[in-house]
C-alpha cells in the first residue's frame, strides 16, 4: 500500500510531461498538414522541397557515394 504513495505522483508527473510535450508538439506545427507529406513521396517530380528541405536534398547528393559501372 505504500507503493501507491510513491506510483501514484509519479503517474500524474508522466501524464504532465505527456501533456507538455503534445502541446510543444502542437504548437510548433508538427501535426499541419500530414496528408501532403504522405503524398509527396508518392509523386516522381522533386520540385516539392520546402526552403528547410533543399538544403538537406543538396547536401544528400553531394555526400552519396557515386557507383560506376564496371564493364
């Protein structure tokens, strides 16, 4: 029974952070627009990139190993 003094405060702790970190989540647009993101991976052409995202498409081609062919 003394467990409880200790497991109970420790679940309202957690349930808080949940909270707090679903509400950062929400705040700094996390859950905007989800349906395009799941649609842009389907789509061929690459000229979807945001600003933040063209940086990083840049920096993936010039890191990727180049393969050549060997004939």
């Amino acid at each position: 029974m003394d467990i409880l003094f200790l497991l109970v405060p420790l679940s309202v702790v957690l349930v808080f952070l949940i909270l707090a970190v679903f509400a950062w989540a929400l705040k700094s647009g996390q859950f905007d627009d989800v349906e395009r993101e799941g649609e842009r991976i389907l789509r061929s052409d690459h000229g979807g990139l945001d600003a933040d995202q063209s940086g990083l498409a840049l920096s993936a081609k010039e890191s990727a190993p180049r393969i050549d062919k060997i004939s």
